[in-house]
C-alpha cells in the first residue's frame, strides 16, 4: 500500500487547478464575438457537456481498475460503488448513448420525459426531483465535507492512519478542492441575478440558465480527481 493516504496524493496542478479555470472562463470566450463556436449549437453536442462525459467515463475505468487490487473487501466495494455511480452519471449525462447514435425515444417514454430522452433524470415528477435535487446537491455537499474540510482537518492534525485502512484510503485529495468549491458556488451569480430580476438573457451560457451543466462538469471531474488518487495509491502499492 502507498506511504501516503488517499487524502495526501498528489495530483497535477494542470488538472487540480488550471482546468477547472479554464472551464470556469470558457462561457465568458463564448461571449467574445466571432469566438462562440457553440451557437446555434445543440447544448448536449458542447463542450462542457462532452468534458463531463469524458471525465466519468475516465474515472470509470480508473476505478474498475483499481478495485482488482486491494485486499481489503470493504475498499474494493467501495470502489465498485463509485464504478457504478459514476456509470449511471455517465449513462444519464448521454441518455445513455442517445445523444450519439440518436434513436428514438419510444412514445411511452417521451411523454413521460420532460425533454423527449431516454434518460431518468427528466422524468417528471419524484425521478427528476431525486436526480436534479437530492443527488446532485448531495454529492456537491459531500465534495465540500469529504473533498476539502476533512482532508483539510486531518492534513492540519497531522493524523496518521495505517495503510490499508478506511480512514487511509476514503477520503478525496485535497487535489480536488477547487472543483468541489466551484460545483459548490457556479450557481451564485445566476441567483444573485434572479434575485435582481437580472437573469434573463444577460447572462453568458453556462452562467445563466444552463448552470446546471457547469456544475456536473466540475462534479464529475471532482469524481476523476478522486479516481486518479485511488488509482495512483493502487500503483504505488503493487510497485513497492
């Protein structure tokens, strides 16, 4: 097992700091005359919409990848655990490969989906308020608690934890801090402009209305930061 909990691993201040920025400044280009590529673009075909997909669809794999090496059981279903949420985040991000192949949603299902997919985040009723309320503001609450405050709190303390442990393998790295403040506040400036009936229109795209896609950006690349730090205690691991 790796010297260093999972709380302490390293990880790339390009992915750690520069490409949350970046997507935090990118709807701001969009506004730059002659630079908005994505108008009249399909928001599910953006950019922001595919790096979501990419990030879970990478942490996907890292995680099945790494759940084969512990020896404790309890980490290895942990980690399948997060496989499958992040499979189910990926399937719904893409209505589960309609975005891509484009069929059609059977008419059962159209008229129960707000936006015609086949996915179940849409779905009216008790679905979408789960999926849009309960889980996506759950998970930014437990990027905020488990990504920054805890490992912050256990750096400052100094704790140590034998390896192999739940305490030295559960926590997120502190790696992830930034995009679990932004998943956490993205939504400011478009509420603070609702709050002065500013809103409407005057906000770039992915400030204004589409916020939400801001904010499973930056939640599921929390989720690949998280999934590099468990991969990369795996590798440590078997190498020494």
């Amino acid at each position: 097992m790796s010297r260093f909990p999972s709380y302490l691993q390293s990880i790339p201040r390009w992915l750690s700091v520069y490409l949350p920025l970046g997507i935090l400044i990118y709807p701001l280009l969009l506004t730059v005359p002659g630079l908005n590529w994505e108008e009249g673009l399909y928001r599910e075909y953006g950019l922001v919409e595919n790096l979501t997909a990419l990030f879970l669809a990478i942490a996907l794999v890292l995680f099945l990848r790494t759940a084969i090496g512990p020896e404790s059981l309890l980490h290895r279903a942990w980690l399948v655990f997060l496989a499958l949420g992040s499979l189910l985040f990926l399937g719904e991000e893409i209505s589960w490969g309609q975005h891509y192949f484009h069929w059609v949603t059977p008419e059962e299902l159209k008229t129960l989906n707000r936006q015609g997919e086949t996915n179940l985040h849409n779905m009216r009723g008790g679905l979408e308020f789960f999926f849009t309320k309960i889980a996506r503001e759950g998970l930014s609450f437990g990027t905020i608690v488990g990504g920054i405050l805890v490992p912050l709190y256990l750096r400052k303390r100094r704790s140590e934890f034998a390896p192999g442990t739940l305490l030295f393998w559960l926590w997120p790295p502190l790696g992830g801090w930034l995009a679990a403040l932004l998943s956490a506040t993205v939504r400011l400036p478009n509420t603070i402009a609702h709050e002065f009936g500013m809103a409407d229109g005057r906000l770039p795209k992915f400030i204004g209305e589409d916020i939400g896609e801001m904010k499973e950006c930056f939640l599921a690349l929390f989720i690949l930061i998280y999934a590099i730090a468990q991969f990369r205690m795996s590798r440590r691991a078997s190498a020494g």
